[in-house]
C-alpha cells in the first residue's frame, strides 16, 4: 500500500495544502515548526483516528474554524481508494468511503495502515502504562477493525460501572446499588475479557519480533522482550503497575501471563466477575474501578531488568523504535494472509539518534512500499534513505524546491 495524494483543508496550521506522493522513499525537509509534523500527524490520524501528539481533536482545528478535512487517495494492488475524513469540533467526525454517503469515522480504520515513529514515542519506555496500552490498542484496531468497538465498548461499560461505585460511596451503599452493580459487573467482566483476549493475543505476536527489532538496532548484548501484566494476576498499583508479593514487578516474569493466555473469552469472564467480587468493598470505598484492562501494563524488559528505569537513554531509544518495528513486522506478516503492508512515517526521528542507530534504522526500513520522512536538514537524513525530497515551506509544500 501508498499514499498517492494528501490533501488537507484547516488541519492544523494549513489552510490548503496538497502533496502527491509515490512508493519508496520521500524525505520532507524543512525548518522545525514550519508544519512537516502536521503532514504526518494527518495521515496517522486517517489510520488510527488518534494524534500522536495531542489527547483530544481540538486542536487539530486550524484555529478559529469548525471543521478540518482530511482527504487522502491510496494505492493497494494496483486499486486506488479515496478517503474522505471529516473532524468536527463538537460533533462526531465523519468519513467517506470512494466518495460514498457519510458514513462512521470508524468505520475507515484498516483502510489506511501505517506505523508512525516520532520523538513523542520515548513515553512508550518512560511514561505511564497508558501509553503502553494505547500502543497496543491501536495496533489491534489496525489490525482487525472490529476491535475498536471493543474497546470502545469496554469504555462505555466502565463509565457506566464508575459513575455507580462514585454513587455509591457518597451515600448509603443500598440493596439496589449492590443488585445494580451485580448486573454491570457481568458487563464489564465480558468486555474486558474480549479485550484482554485481544490484547494477550497480539503481545505474543509482538514478542519475537520486538527481540528480533531489537538485536538489529543493537549489538545484541541484551535481549528484549515484553510481558503483559494484568490485573487478574497481580495487584496492580494506583498507576497501574504490577506488584508482586515484595510489592515489586518481577522483570521478565512470564509465569503469569502464560496462565491467562490459555483462556478462552468465557474463562477470563469469570475470572473478571470473581476478581470484581474480591474487590468490590475497595471499589466501593474509592469509588472507582481497580480491576480490568484500563489498569493493565505491558512490561517491556531488557536483559533481567524493566527498561522504565533501568535502560540508557540510548537503550531507551533503542527499545522505542523496537516495538514500533515490531507492529510493522507484524503487519507484515498480515499482509502475507490478505492485509496491506503499511506506510512507514519517521517524524523527526533521526535528529534524536547517534549514527550507529540511524544507518541501522535507514538499512531496515529503506526497503519498504513507501517510507515517509521528515527532517530538519537534509544532513539528518542517512544515505541509506536516499529518495524524492521535498520542500516544506510556510503554509505548504514548494514544488519548485524540491
């Protein structure tokens, strides 16, 4: 699969604003802040329906507009597909389809695959499991579409669940709070079992690759690795974190994980309504939900020790770009059964990376569909990566630049 054209009405700093684009290699080259992350964010977000960037639509906006256009036309064996997505502010985002009637934003989610590295990607290693979830979240919708109402179903349940247990614990805890919480318990518990599910599943697709990514950027003195932390196995800290018996994770302790990936969706339901029965006299006294996927981490792990904290900064990186190169990895083998290999997008990547990394990480990528590039100066750009380039200019592209 390849972009072949993107055009852009009020998104972000641009008014208007075309690029064509073709397969292999295309470097953006521009001075920071002169909207070459706006281009790339656009077309991750027609394939995540998220920013890599910011948590909400807003400004995504041109400022002082109601609504940004995202149009994009794609190349997957030779049959071209037009997207049309539409971001409102106030109002649910619309999509179309080869210029069909409207239909859902989520309903274009698989059409366009990509993998997209930028500097904002250290959280993965760093931040909180949060970051670590949404990573997995959107793979899985890019993988199979359907599990994005998965997981927005579970949200939904989860409000739900949460606005009752608050309920709860500013008054009397009632017969009918109890009864009632009976009911969404059996909800949320089948929700998150399709998602745990889902979520276990595509780890263990990710594992090998991640190590295999890993001693490609490296010299392979540690192996990497990742293992899914749920809260059916431990308990789990106010930010999410795995503890263990010290009240510490046990790095690379897969013991765990392999007792739940052997569940069928209906056993990890009950285990989630068991797991809600335990801790419900907790949940009432906070008032809110301590059990279920929005609590669980996926704990990456360096050699015998967690990479959150323990890994160089220059590991840390190292780690970062191994999971993306495992979602495309991933996506690949997809593509082997009847998926599309996605675009590869690097946003200011190799600007944040020694030699040694970035020529690995050229050599790895290069030879992809359709590799996408941005850069301050043509200098940040390894030879390996030799390709069209074009000018970003303010407001947008020079065609005579490039």
């Amino acid at each position: 699969m390849y972009l072949e054209h993107l055009s852009l009405t009020d998104f972000r700093s641009y008014a208007q604003v075309d690029l064509a684009l073709s397969p292999g290699v295309t470097v953006l080259v521009g001075y920071n802040g002169i909207g070459k992350t706006n281009l790339m964010e656009a077309i991750g977000y027609l394939a995540t329906l998220s920013s890599h960037r910011v948590s909400s639509d807003g400004p995504l906006l041109r400022f002082g507009t109601e609504r940004a256009l995202v149009r994009a036309r794609l190349v997957r064996n030779g049959q071209t597909t037009v997207l049309e997505l539409e971001i409102n502010a106030g109002r649910a985002n619309r999509g179309r389809i080869n210029r069909s009637n409207p239909v859902r934003a989520r309903d274009l989610l698989g059409i366009c695959q990509t993998v997209l590295f930028a500097p904002e990607d250290l959280a993965l290693v760093k931040g909180d499991p949060s970051n670590r979830r949404r990573f997995l979240d959107e793979l899985l919708a890019s993988l199979v579409p359907h599990h994005a109402a998965t997981r927005s179903d579970y949200d939904r349940v989860l409000k739900q669940r949460n606005a009752l247990l608050k309920s709860a614990r500013a008054g009397r805890v009632t017969a009918a709070h109890e009864a009632t919480l009976d009911v969404w318990d059996q909800h949320m518990a089948k929700a998150g079992a399709e998602l745990l599910h889902a979520r276990l599943e595509l780890v263990e697709l990710l594992r090998p690759h991640l190590a295999r990514a890993y001693a490609e950027l490296t010299d392979a003195s540690k192996p990497a690795d990742a293992t899914y932390r749920s809260t059916l196995q431990n308990q789990m800290d106010d930010d999410g974190a795995s503890l263990g018996a010290t009240g510490r994770p046990a790095p690379g302790d897969t013991a765990a994980a392999e007792d739940l990936r052997g569940l069928s969706i209906e056993e990890l339901t009950q285990r989630y309504i068991r797991a809600f029965g335990e801790s419900r006299k907790k949940e009432l006294e906070r008032g809110i939900s301590l059990v279920g996927p929005h609590r669980d981490d996926l704990e990456l792990v360096l050699g015998q020790a967690p990479a959150k904290g323990y890994a160089s900064h220059g590991e840390t990186w190292s780690m970062c770009l191994s999971l993306r190169l495992a979602s495309y990895y991933v996506m690949l083998d997809d593509a082997r059964t009847g998926g599309s290999a996605p675009i590869l997008i690097l946003d200011d990547v190799f600007a944040e990376l020694d030699v040694q990394r970035r020529r690995k990480l050229a050599a790895i990528v290069s030879g992809a569909e359709q590799v996408l590039v941005t850069a301050a100066v043509d200098a940040d750009i390894p030879e390996e990566l030799s390709g069209r380039r074009v000018k970003v200019v303010p407001g947008g592209i020079d065609e005579q630049g490039e």
